[in-house]
C-alpha cells in the first residue's frame, strides 16, 4: 500500500510540474509580448448617414457590413489578434472619438471603412488613402465630405481647434505628417489595393494622400479605404450584397496578412539590430579590459569614469532622473535653439550610433525653416528612398536624447528618437 502511495504521491508531483496553457499564456520571468490590437472603424453611423444614393441606400449600412465581416475574418484566421470596432451598431461616434478608442487601445493598426461619392454615376472603384496634403482637387473633396461629419458634433470649432472641413486653406496643416506611422501606412493602403486589383471586378483607383481628421489624430499605421461608389447603382448593390462584403473583406484580410507579417519581420530586425550592436559594444569592451590587463594599461581618465557612473545611476535609479529633469529647465529649453554637433558630445557619425528626434516626414521637401515647423529651429532634413524626414538634435546616447524628446513632444505630440548605425536609421522607442 506504501508502494502505491509513494508512486501516486510521485506523480502528482510530476504532473504539477507540468506546463499548463496559463504558463505559456505569461511564461515565467519574462513578461508577454503585447497581443496585436487592430481597430476598425465603419465610417458614418446614427444620426449620419453618409452618402446615400438616389435609391435610398446609405453608406453608413454597406460599412457596417463590410466592416463587421472584416473582422470576423481576422479573428477566425488570427486568433491572436484583438479586433475593437469603433462602432458595431447604428450609432453615431464623433471622429475624434474615434482616434481616441484606437489610442487608448494603443492599436497596432486603424482601418477607417467608408464608400465614395460623386455626381457622375457611371464612375466606380476602389481607393485607398493614408494621411497628407491632397494632391488634387478630387482628394480634397473626397476628404472634406468625410470630414464634414464633424458639423454634426457640438463645438466641433473647439474640439477641433478651429478646422474648417469645408476651407482648403485649413489643409494646410497636412503638409507635414508628424507621424512615425507614415511609411507603414502607406506600404498597408498598397496591399489593399493590389488585392482589390486581383480580387474585385471594379476599377481600382489607386493608392493617394488626403487630409482626413481621423488619421491625423490616430497614433499608429492609419488607412481609409473608399470601398466603392455609393453612386454608381450597380456598385451600390454590390457594397449591400453579401458576397460583395465578403469579398471586399476577404481583399482587406489578405492585405492584414501582410502587414502582420512585415511587422513581425521589422520588431526581429530591430531587435537583432539591437543584440547585434549590444554584442559588438561587449567584445569591444572585453578585446580592451584584456588588453589593460596583457600590456598594464593605465586607468581611464577621471571624466570617463564619471560619465558612465552617472549612466548607471539613471539607468538603475529613477532618482537621479527626476533631479536631471529639474535641473535642465532652462538648458533643455535652450536645446532645440542650439545645434549639437557630433564633436560636442564624442559621438562620431561615421563609426558610432546617435540619436535624433524625428519630428515629421513628407513626400515633398518642406524647407526646414523655423515658419514650417511650429517654431522649430535648427530642423536638419534629410531623404531616403521616397521621403524626406526632419530631425533635431543629434547626441550620443538615448539619455543625452530623451530631454529634447520631452520638449519637442509639446510642439510634435508624435515625435519619437530614431538612431542611426553606419548610416542605417533605426526607430529607437515607439510613441503609444
């Protein structure tokens, strides 16, 4: 009877032992990676219906639809994947609360659905647009009748800080996206459109730029995608019917599946990049500790030593932070006045990494000029592949950084540090 005792009393032993579905959910001593949280968002809603076409269909319907079967597609063939509807009844949900849902959710992706309108019906297609001055007088009218929902809201003047959907001078401010998220943005909104192009029997009317309010103030990868032309009755019909969102949705998965997959692929390299660099510090420390110790090398000066203690106590301690940020006050303030150069603070450009503050990115070049950025003085701008991208500051290390990051973010709420290795740019820290 012991005999047995003892072997059931080994198994249990054993079997607690075990990893439960809980224990790779939150493995042990290292903290879960943040699940993917896609926002859609059916355009109109409630009190606004959108577009509505000569035979009583409105677009705040045919969205909802489309929307809806989105992301139920995402989730049976993600399961991993958090969806959050900015509206899944026939209700009225003002733009900015809208960003504000997929903000506080800190989203990894926005997709706003909507439909098109115009007042010649044989025009149809799809369109797909992320955020920037309209190049034509067609994106700006497409992006002033989505943004004129706003007319419908109480002190919309005040929520929007006096934006006019209806003025084209109050475009202006698109110009120049502060946005980390641009690149991504516009990589996602021409997946969606191959994907109509291979999949949808209508025009496909490409990818473009628009000023919408509801990308401007969401703080990740932003599209909004014109599903097709409320106008056109065979489109319209379309948009209503099952399978057409069916397949409009299934377009829009398949684009998803991309963009997942990029930004696994990004977080790898950065986190390689990261290690690699890491690595590379370490065997160059430990080549030099066994030199000084081979040949008896003298001790580092004084100063050096000083700078890395004071690198440690930020890094370990959060009080020597706090007083640093104390004390800068004025110098901080003075910091986006002052340029700093590489020679200033032993960061060579060529050989070792530094850190800027990215505060904005174009298609066009905008002259770096005070006038253009809020104020901005000493605004560098250089350009790789298509875009021009504006920087400030330029320091060794991501603590000399983080101060004028502080300041700048009163100006460009969406600035962020990027760094630069042997000329490659790497986003150092992400804004959500």
């Amino acid at each position: 009877m012991t005999k047995y005792y003892c072997f059931g009393a080994f198994l249990v032993l054993i079997l607690s032992l075990l990893p439960t579905p809980k224990t790779y959910s939150h493995p042990t001593g290292a903290k879960a990676s943040k699940a993917m949280v896609v926002v859609i968002d059916p355009g109109h809603g409630g009190k606004d219906p959108g577009a509505v076409n000569k035979g009583g269909i409105r677009e705040k319907d045919a969205v909802l639809g489309i929307g809806l079967k989105l992301g139920k597609l995402i989730s049976e063939n993600f399961p991993d994947v958090k969806i959050i509807y900015t509206r899944s009844t026939d209700v009225f949900v003002p733009l900015i609360d809208r960003s504000r849902i997929a903000n506080k959710n800190k989203a990894d992706l926005f997709i706003s659905i909507h439909a098109n309108f115009c007042g010649t019906s044989a025009i149809r297609g799809t369109e797909t647009y992320f955020l920037g001055l309209p190049r034509s007088n067609e994106n700006l009218d497409v992006a002033k009748k989505e943004n004129s929902v706003i007319l419908l809201e109480d002190n919309y003047s005040t929520t929007y800080q006096g934006f006019d959907p209806n003025s084209s001078e109050s475009y202006i401010m698109f110009e120049t996206v502060q946005d980390v998220y641009m690149e991504q943005s516009l990589s996602f909104a021409d997946d969606v459109q191959q994907q109509f192009r291979s999949k949808l029997e209508g025009s496909n009317r490409g990818v473009k730029q628009a000023g919408f309010l509801v990308l401007r103030m969401s703080a990740m990868p932003s599209v909004l995608i014109e599903t097709g032309f409320i106008s056109n009755p065979a489109e319209a019909n379309y948009l209503m019917s099952d399978q057409g969102e069916q397949n409009i949705a299934h377009s829009i998965l398949e684009a998803f599946r991309k963009f997942k997959s990029k930004s696994s692929r990004t977080k790898n390299q950065v986190l390689a990049s990261t290690e690699n660099h890491a690595k590379s510090k370490q065997s160059t420390a430990l080549g030099t500790d066994s030199v000084q110790k081979n040949e008896k090398a003298t001790p580092a000066p004084d100063n050096l030593a000083s700078e890395k203690a004071t690198v440690n106590a930020g890094a370990n301690t959060a009080e020597p932070v706090n007083k640093e940020d104390q004390s800068l006050n004025q110098e901080v303030k003075e910091e986006i006045k002052k340029p700093v150069s590489s020679s200033e603070n032993n960061a060579n450009p060529d050989v070792d990494p530094y850190f800027s503050v990215q505060i904005a990115a174009s298609l066009t070049s905008v002259e770096p000029l005070a006038s253009n950025f809020k104020g901005m003085k000493n605004v560098r701008r250089e350009k790789s592949d298509k875009y021009y991208r504006y920087y400030v500051g330029k320091e060794a290390s991501v603590a000399q950084i983080t101060p004028l990051l502080d300041q700048v973010k009163h100006k460009f709420p969406q600035a962020f540090i990027v760094s630069f290795v042997a000329g490659k740019r790497i986003v150092v820290n992400n804004t959500k």
